[in-house]
C-alpha cells in the first residue's frame, strides 16, 4: 500500500466517523496522529501505512498480547462449530468456561454469570445485592465500574455522573483507602449495606491502597453483615502479578468481577463470580436477569483460552517480574527527565501510573509516546496520570524498546514544558 492509499485509507475512516460514530471520537484520533489501526498480533499493533506500535495500552485488557494462539485456536475451534447458542438446550462452552473460571477465583466463588462488557457485571453485582437485601451501596471516590446507569451510580466522578442524574437512590462515596470512613458508614447502614470496591484503583490512576486495606475492607463487611463487591475488572487475571489483587491479601469477597482480560484480547467478555449464598436469590429463577448473548459459546471460548493460556505461559509470575523491572527503569527515566514534576510513580505488576505534576503533562507525554510507536492509556477519573498496562508475553527485545522510547518521549515532553 502507498502513502497515498493510506492517508486516503485514513481520511475516509475519520470521516466515516465523524458522520456516524461521533466527532468528538474522531478528534481524539486525530489528536494522536490520525493513523488507522488494522492488525494485531502479541504487543503489536500495525496501522494502515505499515507501522508498528507497542501496545501497552488497551485499558488492561491484553494481558495475553493479541491473538495469543492458545485463544485463537479455542474462538477458531468454536466458530467452525457452534457460535451462538439456542439458550433451549445446555451448552458445553458455557459449562467448561465456568469451571476453568471458578477454579482460580478465590475458594468459595463457583456461580458464575456472564455478560459482555464489566459495566454489565457490574449491574449484575448490583442485582445480586438488592435481591439479598443490600440494597444501599457504597462505593470510593475515584472508582471506577462502568457507565451503565446502575454502574455509573457507584463510579464516583461528577463528570460522568452528573449529566445523567437521578441516577440509583441509595448511594453514597466515601475515601479510597480509609477504613475509618468505611465503619463509620457500615455503622449507619449495617446490613443493607453492599460495598464496592478495586484492590487497586485503575482509572483513578493507579492507586495503591496501604497494606491490609483490602482484608481490613472484608472484616468490616463480615463484622456489620454487609456485601463485599471486589471489583478486578481491571486488576484481575495477572495484571497485578497474581490472578488476583483479592489473593494478595487472601481476601475472599462475596461477589468478584472480571472482564476486559477475560475475553482473551479477542471476545468481549465479562464475568460476575458469586459465592454460592449470595447467588441463591438469583438462580432460582433463571429468567430474572437474562440477556441473549450472555455466556454465548464463541465467547466462551475465548474465556477458556484466556485462562488456559495465563495458567500455561505463567502470565501471573511473568507480570510480577516483569513489572517489577519495568517500574524501576521508568520511575528512573520520569525523574531523569521530568525532575520535581513527578508526583509519583505507581506500580503494582503490569498496571504502572506515572503522576505528573503540571496539568497537560500527562497528555502531551500519551502523544509524545504515539509520536514514539508505544501505545499508553488515559486515565478515565485522573488527567495527571499517564497508565502503561504492557503484556505480560514481552519479550527484553519489547521490554528494550519500550524503556528506549518511553525515555525519547519523556525527553521532548519534558524540553517542551521546562522551556515555557
Ligand atoms: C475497575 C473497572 N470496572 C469496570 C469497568 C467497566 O468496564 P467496561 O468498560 O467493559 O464496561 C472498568 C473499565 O475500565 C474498570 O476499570
């Protein structure tokens, strides 16, 4: 393809969604360079014209790269046979999907129910919750957990939810991280309480809670009889270097949420995972809360790959070590470039938050790294944290380049903003 056919290749899809999937969508593409994405295949990403960016974005979901082969060959398997169910007779992908799932999620979590995207595991969780009682939620400032109407209600940022108000009665927000405030409400609200909560907070930017908050979290919850909802939408599947932050600290929730890595990097795909007690109310009726492409067998299939292959490439320990290596360099490179500009550098696994100091900073470093082929990630509820959520396939070639141009990108963003 010549430059010619990609720049016209590139201006008919800007075009195209201008007209039909948002201006404002359309700007942000051109914002960082207006290339057209069209390949994928492990930590890469290929544009139109040829080139190759490193993929450590994707908002957590590629902790497998794309099209792992072990993911692929299970979709390919399942689309040659049987993509979509009846939801008359049981479905074996289903079956298998859910015991593979259950068998890494803390013990005791073994229901299972699906859905496409982790807004709507979300609102699973909170139906679940209101079934049993729990009916008023508390959820941390920063969190994030969809934008769904019943999702946006305990995702606390007034961005987001003000436009769309009322939203769900019977909520309140209180600090990420202070357990004091988290009795203080479980002593108004005790029983008809159900709290929600990340290990690690991903859109809020990286935030890591102090040792023991998450257990802290879960014996508040027993001691008052409230329902704990761990939300590792982002967090779970190996991006923090375990298969989940909950087994970091060896907490068992009533209910956990997963997506985005679920899928495989190639199925949208998400999961609420109850304890057998709090899915009662809901299974006894099946058609309570239904949705037609829920547990669809392709799918399906992809959970199984996904957890075939984090379990068979050791994805968990790879993340740990490799995070570990890659938050040393970058902390290293922020503070080489950007001096007392660095807030602070975050990491926990493969979920790496650089806070900047000076607003636009983190932004102009995002395109600065595009400028540089390395794709990162916004920060939904934070403009001052750039995210890397890199693979944990990467290979020291990728983990070379990676530091080389997170180094080059942090040198003209850093000249830009020291010069004004
Ligand atoms: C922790 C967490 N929960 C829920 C969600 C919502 O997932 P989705 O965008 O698939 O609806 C996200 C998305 O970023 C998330 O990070």
């Amino acid at each position: 393809m010549t430059t010619q056919d990609h720049a016209i290749i590139a201006a008919e899809v800007a075009q195209l969604y201008r007209a039909h999937l948002g201006v404002g969508r359309a700007r942000i593409g051109e914002m960082v360079g207006g290339q057209v994405e069209v390949e994928s295949e492990g930590a890469w990403i290929t544009t139109s014209d040829g080139e190759r960016y490193f993929n450590a974005g994707g908002y957590g979901v590629f902790i497998m790269g794309s099209r792992h082969p072990r993911v692929l060959a299970e979709v390919e398997r399942q689309l040659h046979t049987h993509p979509v169910g009846s939801r008359m007779f049981l479905e074996p992908a289903a079956a298998r999907a859910a015991q593979l799932l259950t068998s890494v999620t803390p013990p005791g979590l073994d229901r299972v129910h699906f859905s496409g995207s982790g807004a709507e595991a979300t609102e699973a969780a909170i139906k679940i919750a209101r079934l049993s009682g729990h009916h008023r939620l508390i959820s941390m400032h920063g969190g994030y957990h969809g934008k769904t109407i019943g999702a946006l209600s305990v995702t606390a940022k007034e961005l987001y939810q003000k436009p769309f108000q009322p939203l769900l009665p019977e909520v309140t927000h209180i600090p990420y991280d202070d357990t004091t405030a988290l009795a203080a409400e479980l002593e108004r609200y005790g029983e008809t309480a159900c709290v929600i909560v990340e290990p690690v907070q991903g859109e809020a930017g990286v935030i890591i809670p102090a040792g023991g908050y998450l257990s802290t979290v879960r014996a508040l919850c027993t001691e008052y009889g409230a329902m704990l909802v761990v939300d590792e939408i982002q967090t779970g599947l190996g991006r923090l270097g375990a298969w989940w932050g909950c087994d970091q600290e060896q907490v068992v929730p009533d209910i956990l949420l997963s997506g985005k890595a679920l899928g495989g990097g190639i199925m949208p795909v998400a999961a609420t995972i109850a304890t057998s007690e709090s899915f009662a109310l809901l299974e006894r009726d099946p058609f309570l809360h239904t949705s037609t492409f829920s547990a669809a067998p392709l799918a399906m299939a992809a959970v199984s790959g996904a957890i075939a292959a984090i379990e068979e490439d050791d994805l968990t320990g790879r993340a740990a070590v490799l995070g570990l290596e890659l938050a040393t360099e970058i902390e290293a490179i922020a503070f080489r470039h950007f001096g007392s500009r660095v807030r602070e550098v975050r990491a926990r696994g493969l979920l790496i938050g650089i806070e900047l100091t000076e607003p636009g900073m983190a932004g102009a470093l995002l395109i600065d790294l595009v400028n540089n082929n390395v794709i990162a990630n916004f920060s939904l509820n934070s403009t001052t944290v750039l995210r890397l959520t890199p693979p944990a396939i990467m290979t020291p070639d990728d983990v070379e380049f990676l530091l080389d141009r997170f180094e080059r990108a942090a040198r003209t963003t850093a000249e830009y903003f020291l010069e004004r």
